[in-house]
DNA sequence: ATGAAAGCGCTAACAG
DNA sequence: CTGTTAGCGCTTTCAT
C-alpha cells in the first residue's frame, strides 16, 4: 500500500541505492538529484518501513522494558522516566507487562529480543544462576532494577535492606516498645515484588538484633488488619515498620474505626513514597525509593552497554549502581 | 548470532520450506521429519525473527497504543487492561507516550505505522478534519478512546457532558445556592488532555441553564485554591464541582486549613474516581468514567477491524461507542 | 556520482 | 511429501 524506495526508483529514474542515498544523506550524491528525490519522496508521503529497516541493519533503535504492572505508582514514575530518557536519544520504547508471572516475563523477554530491542531494562520476580543464563542467551545488553537477578547482570537499586534498617533505628530512638514488621506472605505465589519485601525483611532482622530490650515481631500474612488490631489492643507503645505505603495507609484507615490514631495511639511507617501520600492525614513517615534516579541511571547504564556492545558480545561486566534511599519524616512516628 | 531456519535446512539436510513447515505445522510434511526437525530446533534454541516474520507476512501481532502519560491514573488502569486483553489474543502491546504535546503524538503514530503494528488504540490531543485525514495516511485500523476527533474515526468513551450534568444535577437537589464549576484552563497549552474539560464544562453550562435560580460561576485557573477560598469566605451555601479527582483532592486539603470541611462547610465533587480516593477521608462523592469498561470495548472493536480489514481497506464506517458513566455517592455532596 | 547485486530471515506460490 | 524460486523493503559492498 504504503510507497517504497522502489517505486520511488522508479518514478525518480534512478536506481535504489541513488534513493538511498539521497534519503540517507550518505555517501557522493549530486545535489540535484538529492534535490529532486527528496521532493518526490515529500509529495508521495514517503516513509520507511521500519521493519525492513530493522531486519537490513540489524538494528532497530527501539528499547524495550518489562515490569510488573503499570497501575503500581512506582513503575509509572519509572517507564515515564526511561521513556523520556529513550525519547531524547532518538529512541523509542516498547514496555511490556509480566503481571508477577515468571513465565509471562520469560515470554516477554523472549519477544522483545526476537523484535531485536537493541536494549531492555527489565524489574524481574526471576533470580538465580539458571535465570542468568537464560537472560544471556537473548543476546541482549540487559540493565534489571529494583531486583538483583544475579552476579553479571548490570543492576540498579537502592539498598532495601539499608533502607529499612533506618526505618527501624528511627523508630528504635522514639522509644517504641515494640517494632513489628508489616509485610505481605512472601512465600506463596502472588502478584507481587518479592525480592524486595524479603530484602527488607532481612533489613528489619539486621537492625533489630541491634536493639536487645526489643524481639522481633513480624505480621506476613494478609489479615494483618486484625493482627496490627490484636496487637494494639495489648496496650504497649507499637510502631508498624510497613513494607508498602500501600499496607501503612490500609492500617491507618483501618485504625481510625477504632479511633486510634497516628502517631498518639501508634507509630507507622510506610516505603515507597507514592503519591496518594500527598493528600492523605496525618502525613505517613516513609522511605522514597528514588524511582527517577533509578530508571535514569539504568537508561544510562542501558546506553552504555549499547554503544559499546557493538563489536564485543560482553556485558560490560558486573555493573552494579546502588542508589542512596531516602527517609522521609512525616507525622506518623 | 542467532541460529536461523537456513541454519536448520543445514542441520538436518532438508529445505528451508520443510523447515518452515515443520515448524509451523502447515502443508503436508513426514512426521519423522517433522520431529526431527523440531527436536534439532528445539537443541539449537531456535527462535523465530519477527522483525523477517512481520515483513514477510505484512502482519506483527502487535496493536500500538498512544496515550498522554503513563502516571495519570486513568491511563495507567486503561493501559493494563488493554494490555491483559491483547495478550490473551496472542497480541503483543506497544506502549507509546505523547505528554500532551501534538507533535509527539503524531510522531508517535508514525512510528507505530512505520513498525506495522497491526492496529491502534489512541488517545488523542488532537481533533478535526485535517487529523482525520492524517489518521487515515496510517493506514491502519485505529480506534480512539476519550476524545471524539472526528467523524468517522472510530471512538469509545463516555458521555463527559451527561455525567456532569447528573453532578449538577445533585448539587442542585441537595439546595446549595452556589455551584461552581472547577477546571484547569482550556486555553494553553497544558499537558492535559484538554477535550474532555472542554466537554465537562459544556455540560455544566448545559445544566445550568435548568436553574434559573443559579447563576453559572466557573473557575478556569490554576490559582483555584485561592479562589474557592475568597468564595467560601462569602459565606453562602457553595457545591464545587470539580473536571478532576485531583482538583477536588487539593480543594479539600487545603480548606483543612480554613478548617472548613465537606459536606458541612461546602460540598465537592471529583471526577474519574481515582483510586487514592479509598484513602482518603471524608470520601469524595465522584464518577466513575468507567475506564476498564472503555478499554475492553476499545479493544473489542480493534480487533473487530483487524480481523475485517484484510480484503477492505475501509474503517468499518463511523463506529461510535458511548458507555454510560457511573455516579458513586460519597460523603463530600 | 550512480548502479548492480547480494543479503537480512522468513513466507508463499508453484513444481515435482 | 519435499524442493525451487521469488519476494517482503531496506542496506551495503563492489563495480563502473
């Protein structure tokens, strides 16, 4: 349908290459015939097939991403952010969803190496050495975030473990008596980040060894409502060190039936820093993720690898990039 | 790098045509042959190129799709459902961002035109004959969501005009002397998806006029938190009805400082229902622009048109559909 | 400065 | 049941 270098040829009495070149812009061409081609090109609405395109050079100027869910606030912020970044360097983006299904996301990956993304940046519920090789056999400069998948794969993240740890100390110093970690159940197969909720579980662990007046209390289960319920009902002064923003907010809504309120009745702290929190009292204490600076430097990460990658087949090594997390003090601890 | 179907007639001594065909179980073929193969493809890790596929077949198994921005709430719920559906299909997705701004928008169809994707959901900035005809150049079946470009562009979305009216509607019928509209300003170029506020305000205005007794007052700035403020401060029963969850969100925020509240010091309503509304108190009385509704119907009617389009190069005239919006009741009217 | 020809990897019409 | 051949639209040597 559509008109191609060929029929131009034709209308232009010259060969292909002359189009080509004069589309290019490369190579000895005489200004004139440039001229004409690109006039005639102009009138018939001339455009490249960028299929064609791709398959000839081997190269599509496309990236691609694979995340978990585009309704989650923190992967909105982040495909905004790397399309804006991809846009601005001429490239265009191809963002996929794996819903928290490890066959979905292989799926995914798959297709876009197949559509020869000359890049992906990816946030995978996938981990270990045989993930690893999979990933390396796409043949693709791959950056993954939020997760680190395996020793080799070019990372970018902030410390979860690090960030909750200052979550707990904060809450250790407000003279809490008792510190509980809300988390989702970590074992069963649910639509969610896990690596990061158990990284953080590791984080609250950490830090709570430090504290010996204090035991280690932790909620994983969805029924926390009633469990941060019962707990709160013992009486003690309580801080809920939440995994989410999400699960903190569901408490403190939960709690207000019962007229308890942050921080007089309890203490709570959030992750993440979504954006609802802008609009919901009292303020939620919480720990920002630097999702920008996260899928920035993965961008940048990304680039790299893909103008260097062209004459070595290597993945730059094992870049890792951890970002510095952020405690944001709200009125809630 | 990748091993191909040449490589494969190679492997196991036979043509490339046997090889497509075991591979795609299409035509006659041996069996043993055909495990043969499959099992060597299968040693090898043979993957198909689509980029070759879709320029042999003139058909990708992937819909395009434009839409303003990613972090929007609304889009981020139609994006995901359109995605779930497509894939069910056997479809891929190619999410594209246009910001607000026209010229993306259009640089963005090209692309997608360009890949061959095989149709089109967009949502829109731009409108009228001229962007018709440019929709058309695609050549590919597009539906559009939200906003109506023009006759015979096939169009999902909401009465925008109708669900204002019933906000109207109720304010009036609850008594408030004043009702106000709120909405960003239409004029500049914002990064908003300026149709449906033009709508809303239209339907306003229409509702209006069934209220002798109420005199149309509407804010159009950005500074409308000062002016809901100077109006409240006039002291008469007031209804603001908001374009926007957000809007009605930052209203109520900011009135806490006034310490004046909904439903007893002014009535408010929103606009989308947003799903940062479930934490947030007292809840706001809004409509649901039933958005998952809107995009399986914009799907539905996609691949309606791609699997009609093959022999006809024609649109399937001018299909419109208008879902009914839903008004939810909360505590703020 | 221009053209001929081969190739990217897959599909499809037509023979045998 | 299998192979030959041509072609999708663009790029890229290598001649002329």
């Amino acid at each position: 349908m559509a008109i191609t270098t060929k029929d131009l040829a034709q209308l232009c009495g010259v060969s292909r290459t002359t189009i080509h070149r004069a589309l290019n812009g490369t190579g000895r061409i005489k200004p004139e015939t440039k001229e004409m081609i690109l006039q005639v090109a102009k009138e018939h609405g001339y455009r490249p097939d960028l299929l064609a395109t791709g398959l000839a050079k081997g190269q599509t100027y496309n990236i691609g991403v694979v995340v978990l869910d585009v309704k989650n606030r923190y992967f909105a912020q982040m495909l905004s952010t790397i399309s804006t970044e991809a846009y601005a360097r001429g490239y265009g983006v191809n963002i996929t969803l794996h819903g928290g299904d490890a066959g979905t996301e292989r799926e995914q990956l798959t297709r876009l190496a197949d559509y020869r993304v000359d890049g992906i940046i990816l946030s995978s519920v996938n981990e270990g050495e045989a993930y690893r090789t999979f990933l390396e056999s796409l043949h693709r400069p791959i950056v993954s975030v939020d997760n680190r998948i395996a020793d080799g794969i070019p990372f970018v993240g902030i410390d979860q473990r690090a960030a909750v740890r200052e979550a707990v100390q904060r809450a250790a110093e407000k003279g809490y008596e008792r510190i509980v970690f809300v988390c989702p159940p970590l074992d069963t197969k649910n639509r969610q980040n896990l690596y990061v909720h158990k990284e953080r579980l590791l984080g609250y662990e950490e830090e709570m060894k430090r504290y010996p007046a204090l035991r280690p209390e932790c909620i994983l289960s969805w029924d926390y409502l009633q469990k941060v319920d019962a707990i709160l009902k013992e009486g003690k002064r309580t801080a809920f060190v939440c995994t989410a923003d999400e699960y903190a907010l569901e408490i403190m809504k939960d709690q207000k039936r019962a007229k308890r309120k942050a921080p007089v009745d309890y203490g709570i702290t959030g992750f993440d820093n979504i954006d609802t929190l802008a609009y919901v009292t009292p303020q939620l204490s919480t720990i920002s993720n630097v999702v920008d600076e996260v899928a920035k430097s993965a961008v940048e990460m990304l680039f790299a690898m893909i103008d260097a990658e062209p004459e070595v087949e290597q993945m730059t090594g094992d870049s890792q990039r951890i970002l510095p997390h952020r405690y944001l003090e709200g009125e809630t601890l």
